[in-house]
C-alpha cells in the first residue's frame, strides 16, 4: 500500500508539472485559436530565469515570481509583434511560433551554454516527510499544491470575474465588444501573455522537480503538453487538467508495474524485457491514440469558433 501511495503523489506531482505547462497552452488556443509551437520555449526561458535569480539571491519565491514576469513580458512581445498581424492565418502562425521557438532556445544556449546548470538544495522544501512506510518529498507536496492553485485561480478569473467575461465575449464576437469601448486587441494581448507566464512558471517549477535546467527540456516537455491539451480536449481548460492526471498517473504506475510484471512468473518466457524503460515514453501516445479513437474531441473537448482579430 505505501508503495501505491509514493506512486501515486508522485503521479500526480508529475501531472500538475504537465498541468501548468499545458494550461497556457490550453488557454492560448481555447480563448484565441492559437497553437503556439513557441511555448516550449517560453517554458525553457522560465526555467533559467528562475536558476539565475535563485543562483543570485537564494531567493525560492523571488525566482518564481521573476519567472512568470518574464514568461509573460516574453508571451506580451510575441503578441504583439509576431501573433497578432497573422491572427485567422493558421499555417502561418505554426511557421512563425516554430521559428520563434528555435530563436527564443538559441538564446538560452547563448547566454547559459549547453552544459546543465545545477543549484542548491530548496530551503524548506528538500525534506522528506515519514507516515509510517510512506514516504514523500516535501517539495512534490509543494508543486501539486501550486498546480492546485493555478487551476483554481485561472477558472475564478476566467468565470468569475470582469475580465473574464470580457475575454469571453471577445472571442465569440470582437465586433460588440469594440463597440462597448473596450480595447479587444488589449485583451487579447493579456491572454497570451498569462498564458506564456503560466508555461513560465511551469519550468520554474519543474527545473528543481528534476534538479537542473537543461536547453532540450522545453521541446520535451512541449510534446508531452500538446499530448496533455488534445486529450483533455482542445479549448478546454478543465480538460488540461484532466488529460494532465491521467498522463501523470500513467508515466509513474505503467512502468513500474510493467518491471514487477516483467520479474515475476507470469511473464512469458522468450518475450522481451526491460520494456518498463520506454513504457514511459510509449504510454502518453498509446493513451492519446485510443482515447481519440473513441471520443475524437478528447475527453472534455468543447466546439469553440477560432478566436483572434
């Protein structure tokens, strides 16, 4: 039992991780109509500006604070100068988000190298806390709190409050909502920029997740959101979240139990081992491809007209 339970919170550690990566991303698209292959990247700018301003200062919540301005100041300038003259333009818009993706990487290359950046220990949160024969570190308690936090902070904003009524009668007609006197465009730009601040943050937090900052880990993670996004359903919020557990909690339990299956004798004689080494990779695609055959809207997806000017 205490075994399935270490499984599990880390399960769902991992799916917060994907949770907040894929909610900009989920946002961006649900709300604008925008598949934006350049939020790997804002999540690979989140994760170094929070190792050099932890580096400086030892500051844990300054870098995550310093992370998500710089994801959206980041999200804000594309926006403005590279999303919004090809809005309604789909091709275009994946052509330019890639190529800004491969810049935006080179640049942390630049700056950081391509070597791995390694920090000190989190105060307070490099503990493991002991129930028993459970055992859990404190700081994947943390990150599956801040995933809660995210997913319940941007539902208020976005179905409680003014902007996110203005947000929302934005997207299903621009036209009235500039003839109210309200500035679409503005709108529009703020949604893009929490977005990129949300995948921002996300490296932020999973940088000391996995004990370091690499320069591939925005591409490695922008797969497992996009898988993240189409399986809860794309323009779907609380779907992200949804797609995120189920992809979480399968990365952690498939191989394990496919080792223990593996070691055990009720694997076939003569069939391949150490399949749990690429289970984890396997698993994410193999859970999109059958889910889609059954429900091809994902499990939460919601028909929205594209968004945009």
């Amino acid at each position: 039992m205490s075994t399935f339970l270490t499984l599990t919170v880390s399960g769902i550690s991992l799916a917060a991780l994907f949770f907040m990566v894929s909610a900009g991303l989920s946002l961006i698209f649900g709300l604008m109509g925008i598949l934006n292959f350049a939020h790997g990247a804002f999540f690979l700018w989140g994760a170094y500006i929070w190792f050099e301003v932890f580096n400086r200062t030892g500051n844990f919540p300054l870098a995550l604070l310093a992370a998500l301005a710089a994801g959206a100041v980041l999200g804000a300038v594309t926006e403005r100068v590279f999303i919004r003259p090809i809005y309604r333009r789909p091709l275009s818009q994946i052509l330019v988000t890639l190529g800004l993706g491969l810049v935006l990487t080179q640049l942390v290359i630049a700056i950081w190298g391509v070597q791995p950046q390694y920090f000190a220990s989190i105060p307070g949160l490099s503990k493991t806390w002991r129930v028993g024969d459970f055992y859990v570190p404190s700081y994947k308690l943390f990150v599956i709190a801040i995933g809660i936090v995210v997913l319940a902070a941007v539902w208020t904003l976005l179905r409680y409050t003014r902007i996110g009524l203005i947000v929302r009668a934005g997207v299903e007609n621009p036209a009235m909502v500039e003839s109210l006197g309200i500035n679409v465009r503005t709108v529009f730009l703020g949604v893009f920029a929490l977005g990129a601040g949300l995948a921002a943050l996300g490296g932020a937090v999973f940088a000391p997740y996995v004990n370091s900052t690499t320069t591939d880990m925005g591409q490695t993670v922008l797969l497992s959101a996009i898988i993240v996004v189409v399986l809860g359903g794309l323009g779907s919020y609380l779907g992200s979240a949804v797609g995120a557990l189920v992809i979480g909690l399968a990365q952690i339990y498939v191989p394990y139990y496919t080792f223990q299956l593996e070691t055990s004798s009720l694997w076939p004689h003569g069939w391949p081992t150490n399949i749990d080494s690429s289970a984890a990779s396997l698993i994410s695609l193999v859970l999109l491809v059958a889910i889609l055959l059954i429900r091809p809207q994902g499990l939460m997806g919601l028909k929205l007209e594209p968004g945009g000017l």
